[in-house]
C-alpha cells in the first residue's frame, strides 16, 4: 500500500462516515426516525462528568468519523478487492453491499448489547432499522464511490 492509497481509502471513510451521521441526523426529513450516533458513542464511552455534565458531543462524533476511516480503509484493502471478484457490479453498489454488511452485525451486536437500544434498535424506535439501512448504505455507497480498491 502506498501514502497515495492510504490518504485516499481514509478520505473516503471520513466523507462516507461523515455523510453517515448526517443522514442519521436527517431521518426526519425522509420519514424515518432520526439516530444520533455522535450522542450514542458518546455517552456510552464517556457517561457524565463528575459536575454532572452531558459528555462531549464532539467526542462521539469524533470516534464515529475514525470507525469510519478504519472500515474504509478495510474496504479499500481487503473487502472491495474481494466483492470484486465476486459480484459484477459497479463499485458504488458493491460499496452498498458492503454497507449492508456492516448494518447487520451492527443491529445484532452493536446496537443492544453497547447502545442498550435492543435488536434492530427495537427499543429505539420500530423503524430505527429503516434508517440505519439507508445511512450505513449511504456510507457503503460514498466508500465505493471514492475507495481507490480498483
């Protein structure tokens, strides 16, 4: 892997990862509930101060924008050269699969077991699911979009 490769698969995680929460935050806009992961991470990483104060908004969001440079870079290197060879598609869409491989763990591990918001984000909202769906293929679909893995 060359700098070249590296600067741009982690560009692509952050935009993509970027894109990801914004959208979450914009559930209401499309109909589907609004997700605040950047809050999410944050209090569970974090919880309250000692004076009793929420904790820091631009922690969670921080930790969010690197999860999503390290899965974009584990796209570029590994998973899109993979999908590759197997699926004959435009890298977009193979980066919505992938997307798509990422929202399911993350419903079934992730979300109840660090979120405490229950399978599928159950406890969150019934359509919660819906709109982790659309952001994690939105972000699948920007890392394919710009991922350097071709």
């Amino acid at each position: 892997m060359t700098l070249e490769f590296m600067v741009q698969a982690s560009l692509a995680g952050f935009i993509a990862s970027y894109l990801h929460l914004m959208m979450a935050l914009w559930g209401p806009a499309y109909g589907l509930p609004r997700l605040d992961f950047g809050m999410g991470i944050a209090v569970n990483s974090w919880s309250e101060s000692f004076e009793g104060k929420p904790p820091p908004y631009w922690a969670g969001f921080w930790v969010v924008l690197m999860n999503g440079v390290l899965f974009g870079l584990l796209y570029a290197s590994v998973v899109g050269p993979w999908l590759k060879t197997h699926i004959d598609a435009p890298p977009a869409v193979l980066g919505m699969v992938y997307g798509a491989i990422l929202w399911f763990p993350a419903q079934l591990i992730f979300v109840p077991f660090f979120l405490k918001g229950g399978l599928f984000g159950l406890r969150h909202s019934k359509m919660a699911w819906a709109t982790a769906i659309v952001v994690h293929g939105t972000y699948g679909m920007v890392v394919g979009w710009l991922s350097p893995a071709f």
